[in-house]
C-alpha cells in the first residue's frame, strides 16, 4: 500500500494543500517521536492520553498495567485513534491572523487487540523500547517471569489515516510585505541534554554507546 | 478554588502518587506550553486534533476559521476535553520492565460556547497571541473586519481537570542496583533556533525584543 484510502473519517477538510495520505510519510512522522495521543470515549466523552509506542510496519504497540483502565477501555472499544504531532516553528507573520505553526501531525484509526502469545509479546516489547531508544534493550536486565504477565500489550492496526504538514515560511497579505513590522520563523525542537547518572551507579561507569549516540543525535 | 473535585471523569486511578487536582499547578503545566491535544466524538470515535490555545483564569481560547470541522462538532457536543503534555526525559532503568519517562500532563474538561461579542472576542485573540509568545500582539498589524468575521473563536471552561506529574530518578527493583547496567536520565526539552527572517523583510531590519527574549529563554 502507497497511500491510506480516504472516507468520511480521515479526510482532511480544511487546509487540505497541507494534507498527505502516503503512507511513507506518515512513517516517518510516527519513527520521529515515540508519544502519541490516544483517543478513546469513555461514558460517551472523548479523552485522549498520551502514551508512548512503538511501530512495526502498520502496527503500533502501547502496553502498560493489566489494569490500566485506557487501554482496558480500548480494547472494550475494539478501536482507537491515535495523534503525533512534532511542532517544528512558530511562524510571525506582519499580521496576527497569518500567524501559524509548523508542524507535522499524523492521526491514526483502526481496531485493537490484546497480545496473548509469548513470542509475539516479547517482539512487541523490543519493538516497543527499540522506538524510544535504539539499542538499550539489549542492555538491560532480562525481564522475569512476573513482569510478563503483570504487563498488558496491546496492538494497534493502522487502517486509515492523515497527516498535515506545514513547512513553509510566513505567507502575509501582499499589501502587508513592505510594513515596517518583523516577520518570519522561530524554529522549535525537542533536543535532548547530557545524560545524568543514577546516584546508585559506581562513580567510574562509562555512558555506554547507545546512550551517547542517542544523546549526541539529539542534542 | 485550590483544587478541582474528583469525579469518575477525572479521577485518575493508575499511578495515584503522580496525580495533583491542584489548580495553580495544573495552570503552571497549561501554561508551559501553547498546544493541546483536543477531543471530540465524531459519529461515535474518539479524535484528537493538537490546537494552539490561550489561557486566562479558567478558561482556554482556541480560534480558527469559520467552517472548522473540529470547532464547529465541539460547538455541537456542548463541551470537550483536552489533554496538554510536556516530555521532560527518559528514564532508562536497569530493567527495560522499569523504564518511564519524566513528564507533566494535564487533562481538562469542560463546556464549551461561542464568542459572539465583540469585546470579549477581542480579548480572546489578544490572549490567545500573548499566550504563544508575550508582546508579539502589540507589533502587528491591526486585525480587520473581514479577518474579525472569518475567524470562530471558541471559549472553553475549565470544569474539572487532573494533571500527572513524574519528575523523580531511576525507580529500580533493590536487586538489580548492583547490576553492570548503565542507568540515569535523559532529560529532554523543547528548544529554539536563532529566528530565521523572511525573504522580503529589509536587510537591516532588527529582530524585536519580544522575538529575542523569547528566543534567550528557550534557546
């Protein structure tokens, strides 16, 4: 598949030069952050909480306590939505109304289900921990037989989805371009900072590679 | 009012230690931040659309054009939810079962309604723009009528609310403290980048106060 199919439900309505439907592009968008925002209705309300996940091809893996009550309530639901957004700049315009964002944002629908079978539970985990930071499940202490069970995992499929981009600089009336008034972009992004040790680990332990490369690729 | 009452809605059951209904504390998280993720039931699915807002007291100020969809099914629904989250590290535990993330959340709902007055949605959009960066509002050009009438601006009671917050070290099993495993945090911020003028302002052009002060204390 190249590009999500369109329906009632994921089309985008207002700005529509800014959507995409690629299913590349949305990949993307959801390998360059590890929170999404989870939607789900809970006593005819929408809520949204967010979560962190992992992706593999067009699956999306959340997990938490078995008794976690958003992903319980998923899973009742049989369905979800989730949003990523990364906010790149804030765009000055010479008029308040032009001012924007830029962004990238991708909404996500499709049904849930719980992970019962081992093997496909630990692949989810991996997947899981591999999309916040690359490398660090090999470093850790093997997860025990207690800890598997007390851990819900839940699979997401992506059915259908959007995503809006905006990347471009300020865009003013042409009669404002020659006002002597300051326009342009702030760019925004998260980075990261040197990392701090646990107080409990021996002074002399080095900041192992995966750590530092991670540090060093967002900083 | 020091704190919001708990209801089923709001009560947040997983994690209670992390949990505050305290009002300034909540209002400190809303305004760190100028993006929240809003939801809405649209035909019986939860959605959540990220939108910048304004705070003033208890109320949120979104805006957007006139045919909104998001904006005019809020309308429709009466009332919403939205969910504001800052990312303040990784937590990267001896056992990949303890790893977290450090991070403010808060999650607010309420009625919403329509600013039809004048004044009030002059205001509004005065708080709204001072929200997302102080004095951008007083160096740009006037908002008209036809930009007046073309935008909805949507004003948002904070009825109740609950924020998470974890902002602590490694939490680890007391066995594994000894382990040869690297541990600590990975703080994580959202930063700014030197503004970037647009192509058609004059060369000589100095970047105001208000830009440079806001890029000094997120730099």
């Amino acid at each position: 598949m190249k590009e999500y199919s369109k329906s009632k439900l994921n089309r985008v309505k207002r700005g529509q030069i800014r959507a995409t439907y690629d299913v590349e592009k949305i990949n993307t968008i959801l390998d360059a952050g590890f929170i999404g925002f989870v939607s789900y209705v809970f006593e005819g309300k929408a809520i949204s909480i967010p979560m962190a996940y992992g992706r593999k091809e067009n699956k999306i893996y959340l997990h938490g306590s078995q008794a976690n009550r958003m992903l319980l309530s998923l899973l009742e639901a049989k369905e979800m939505s989730m949003t990523v957004m990364h906010l790149d700049a804030l765009v000055l315009a010479r008029s308040g109304f032009h001012h924007s964002v830029n962004y990238r944002s991708a909404t996500l629908f499709g049904p849930v289900k719980k992970i019962e079978e081992k093997a496909e539970k630990e692949a989810a985990l991996l997947c899981f921990m591999d999309h916040m930071m690359p490398g660090r499940w090999d470093g850790v202490r093997e997860m025990n037989q207690e800890e598997f069970d007390r851990t819900l995992v839940v699979e997401f499929t992506i059915e259908t989805a959007a995503a809006k981009i905006r990347d471009v600089g300020v865009v003013d009336e042409k009669e404002d371009i020659g006002l002597p008034i300051w326009a342009g972009l702030m760019p925004l992004k998260q980075t990261a900072e040197y990392p701090i040790p646990d107080k409990d680990l021996p002074k002399d332990m080095e900041i192992p590679k995966h750590i530092l490369d991670y540090y060093n690729a967002n900083k």
